[in-house]
C-alpha cells in the first residue's frame, strides 16, 4: 500500500457516521488508530484484555472529544462541525473522563504521524515517512512495516499501526487476492 496523508475532513467522508473499511464506524477507526487499538495497555498479545478495554478508551475518547461541543448551538459552525456535535450529543459518556484515551494517544502518537493509506486505512507511524513510503507485513514481523524505494532495494524506516490489518488480516487479503507478495532487498 503506497501512503497518501489527508486530513479527516479530506478523507471523502461527509459524516462521522460513515463506514470504515472493517465496517465499524469512521469515527471509531480514527480512535482506536490515535490509541493503536488500546495494545499499549498490556505487555502480551493478549487480545481479550485488550478487546475488554476497547469499550472504556472509547468512552474516554467521546468524552475528550465532546467537551468543546457541549455547550454550543447546532446553528454554529459548518456542516461537517454540526455532525460532530450530533455524533458526541448522541453518544452516552457519562462517566468518561480522558485518562485512559488521553494517555493511550499520548504514547502511541508521540514523535508520530497520523496517515491514510490509498486504499483509505488509516495508520500512525515514524515522523520521518513521506508519501510514497510503502506500508508492508513482513513474514514473521508482528507489526506492518513502512519502507521507502531507493533505486533497486528499500529502506526500512519503521514500524507502524495501521487500522485493520493488525490481526492477521493482511495474510487473508493476500489468499483472496487483495494484496500481492513480492521479495524485496531492505536496507
């Protein structure tokens, strides 16, 4: 996957209702993207630990989020601000605080860039990529990796979290046909 960055508001969404590519909400891609899905929480690739933070870093994160809204009129601002307050007054963030989101995308995105993809992942990694670097799963590697061409060969720049292909998707989209292998020589 070659990298493209856009903002949010360039992705070609027009809602934070809108639809990801794992089919979970945009919004909610972009959260657990800024929090590498909640993994910085545990010392394993122990899933379901994660899987039962996912549900309070959310929180957090609509409670981070919403704070600017809550006290303005919908009338105010552009078509795409008043979504944003419609999405955060829907969601019920009762007792979020920041904590956990907070500290989650402090850690995950510190001396990190937000990216999306061509195909429209979104992923964080080195504040050193450019557009063009090319996101890839190397055989045995448990995170994506970004290289960059040079002449014949690439060099490895570092590794990074991209949304939904984290969990061995990568592997089921090559058997299907959506990716392709290659051998590459990394420098």
């Amino acid at each position: 996957m070659t990298l493209v960055f856009r903002s949010t508001e360039s992705y070609g969404s027009t809602s934070f209702s809108d639809i990801y590519i794992t089919g979970e909400l945009l919004i909610e891609a972009f959260q657990r993207t800024l929090t590498s899905g909640g993994r910085i929480y545990t010392d394993s690739d122990d899933h379901e630990h994660v899987l039962k933070l996912q549900p309070r870093i959310h929180l957090d994160f609509i409670y981070y989020w919403s704070q600017p809204y809550r006290s303005l009129e919908m009338s105010d601002g552009s078509e795409f601000e008043q979504d944003k307050r419609r999405y955060f007054a829907s969601v019920e963030a009762i007792d979020g605080s920041n904590g956990y989101f907070q500290k989650a995308a402090e850690i995950v995105c510190h001396a990190r860039k937000f990216f999306i993809t061509e195909k429209g992942y979104f992923g964080v990694g080195p504040a050193c990529m450019k557009e063009n670097d090319l996101v890839c799963v190397l055989y045995g590697g448990k995170v994506p990796f970004l290289l960059r061409p040079k002449n014949d060969f690439y060099h490895l720049i570092g590794e990074c979290y991209v949304h939904g292909i984290m969990d061995g998707e990568a592997i089921t989209m090559l058997e299907a046909g959506q990716l392709s292998e290659a051998s590459l020589e990394v420098h």
